[in-house]
C-alpha cells in the first residue's frame, strides 16, 4: 500500500471521530477490497473497508448500449457495479429498509472508497457449520432472507441518504453471456486445452443463448449476486430473517429469483448435499407458491450452470494463472455441481458439448 493512501485512510479516520482506533488487518477475498477492524478505547468496534476505486474498471452508466458496455470493459459488461462503496452503502440502506441485518454505515467518502461499517461479528456460516453447528437451521434463515427480499419488486434506485444513491441494473443477456463466455476464455489456459475454435463457440453460443434469455426475462427482484456461507453471519439474538448478517452485497442486481439460491445452494467453497439443495428449494417454492415449480427449478439449473462456467473460468482459472493457487482446490466442487446441473435433460446439448471439447481428463 502506498504511503499516500495510508495517510489518506489515516485522516478519514480522524476526521470522523475513529482516529483513536486500533486498527488490525483482517484477511480479504479475491476481490480490489481490503478490511481492518477498528477496536475503539470504549471497547466497541466497527469495520473499516477500503475500496480503492483506481483499482477498479468503469462501472455500467445507466442506459449504456451492450457495444458501450463491451468498450467499458468487463465490470460495466458484466459485473456492473464495481465495488463501488456508493453501490454498498444505498444497498446497505436499503437491506435494513427491509429488516434485515445489512451494516450500518456510520462514515463514509465515496470518491475515495473508504467506509467505517457496523461489525456483526465473526460468527459466518461456513466457520460454524465447520465447527458443528447444525446446518439446515442455517440454511433456511437464509432462505428465509431470499423469500423476504422477493416479497416485493425493489426499486429501480437505491437511496442511500446524504445524496449516495445507486441505480440497481438488471442482470441481462448481455451480463450473464459475458459472465458465462470466461470459461471459454481462462479454462484452455489453464488445463493445456488448445483455445476452443469457431465452431465449437458457435454452438456454445446457440445452446446458451435460451438459458441467457429465460435469466432475463425472470430478472424481477433484488439479488445480492455473492449469497453464500461465507457472506453470512449468524446473529442468534435478533429475530425472524434479521438473525442473517449480510455481506459484500455491493455488486447487487435486479435478477432471476433464482439467482441467488444457486450460489448459496451450488456454494463453491463447501460442500452443500443434494439433499439439502433439494429442501432448501422446497422450503422456498412452499413460500412462493406463485412461482410454477417445474418452469422454476429447470430455470434453476440452467443458471446454476452457467455460474458455475463463469466460476470455473473468471473466478477460479483466472486467480489461479494470477499465482492466487488456492482457489485450484474449489474447482473440483464446481465441477461437481455443473456436472449435477446438466443431467437436466433439457440441458442435453449443453453436457454434450463439455463432454466433446472438456475430456474428464481436464476437469480440475
């Protein structure tokens, strides 16, 4: 870190009445964002996220043609968002507007990136689960979040207060193909598979393309867009869905309802049954019994597979050729979970084609 951005996170803090804090780094994702916690001599504490924006592509301008999407690059083509701290703090806002466990955002300078947040603890999901807490009451408190949210349609702006609004795009065509295509781009670098040839991405195109339709014509409530145990936080002593702590929700969308359950339930950093997928999707359809089950679940699938190409190639190939070597160890989960969601025999054409141009062999 530059001594220039320490001095200005220094002075954000003293400006805003935390300069006293002791301040202690907390370990980070694959993400531009970093964390510390702020102890306080009081003995209370808050976390302190710093989000350089020169580290972060152009984000989608509301209204930007697909082509001027592309020119962008692929935040504003796909991601959308860009970590922006605007984008977190009117998402945040707008979380608790609806009773749930998003933090609060005492301080914050949007133009430099940096923000003081509530702390809601250490208690996530994976740690518990991975220390014997049961898993399915965990489970269906995050459910329960999804069926809070998609009790209504949000917004199209998010209103942060103080002048921060964020507007909530759309997770579109143009997104989930972009997002789906990093297969095609990091996977042959990354196994030694020669790059895929015209022919074979013509008919990915073709067998793709229904999937990223029904995704947008099914883009109709608010989707946090990284719902998973590792953003999530138990808070026993709070009530009904607000017992979830949400987190890293600032790339949040208007998306397909089954958007977010395909990462909590197809988690790429832990193994999550298929019987438990299989119940936490009854307990949701039993709530949104407006949704046709069968037309649900198979666009469920759908769109569990094409996150998980978009997992295994921008995600995890990516990092990996970056010198980031952990993430090799989640791509034999991914796998697993894109190979169970294309048993669907409506997605026949598409497991036939990662069975001719992906061999077992180069399958992490």
């Amino acid at each position: 870190m530059s001594s220039d951005r320490e001095g200005q996170k220094a002075e954000f803090l003293k400006t805003r009445g935390f300069g006293d804090a002791r301040r202690q780094p907390l370990s980070g994702d694959a993400s531009t964002r970093s964390y510390e916690r702020l102890h306080m001599p009081d003995g209370s504490s808050f976390i302190f996220m710093d989000q350089p924006p020169a580290l972060e592509s152009v984000v989608c301008p509301p209204g930007a043609s697909p082509e001027e999407r592309v020119a962008l690059g692929y935040n504003a083509a796909s991601r959308l968002a860009a970590g922006s701290v605007a984008a977190f703090v009117a998402t945040a806002a707008y979380l608790r507007s609806q009773g749930l466990s998003a933090p609060a955002v005492p301080a914050h300078d949007v133009d430099a990136g940096l923000a003081v947040l509530e702390d809601l603890g250490d208690g996530l999901f994976a740690t518990l689960i991975a220390d014997g807490e049961a898993e399915r009451p965990l489970y269906e408190a995050a459910v329960d979040v999804q069926i809070r949210l998609q009790a209504q349609r949000p917004p199209d702006v998010l209103d942060g207060g103080g002048g921060v609004a964020w507007p909530l795009l759309t997770y579109d065509t143009l997104a989930l193909k972009i997002g789906t295509d990093t297969f095609l781009e990091w996977w042959p670098q990354f196994s030694g598979l020669p790059a895929f040839g015209a022919e074979a991405v013509a008919e990915w195109d073709a067998l793709w393309d229904p999937v990223w339709v029904r995704g947008e014509a099914g883009a109709s409530v608010f989707t946090h867009r990284d719902f998973h145990a590792q953003n999530l936080l138990w808070l026993p002593e709070r009530t009904g869905a607000g017992r979830v702590g949400l987190l890293d929700f600032q790339d949040a969308l208007r998306a397909h309802p089954a958007w977010d359950l395909t990462h909590l339930l197809q988690d790429a950093r832990r193994d999550v049954s298929a019987e438990l997928e299989a119940a936490m999707l009854d307990h949701f359809l039993a709530a949104r019994r407006e949704l046709d089950r069968d037309k649900f679940l198979a666009d469920y699938r759908a769109l569990a597979a094409s996150n998980a190409a978009r997992i295994l190639g921008r995600v995890f190939a990516r990092q990996v050729l970056l010198g980031r070597d952990q993430y090799r160890a989640y791509m034999p989960r991914t796998w697993r979970y894109l190979e169970r969601n294309l048993q669907d025999p409506a997605l026949a054409g598409l497991k036939a084609w990662f069975d001719r141009h992906v061999p077992k062999e180069a399958r992490a």
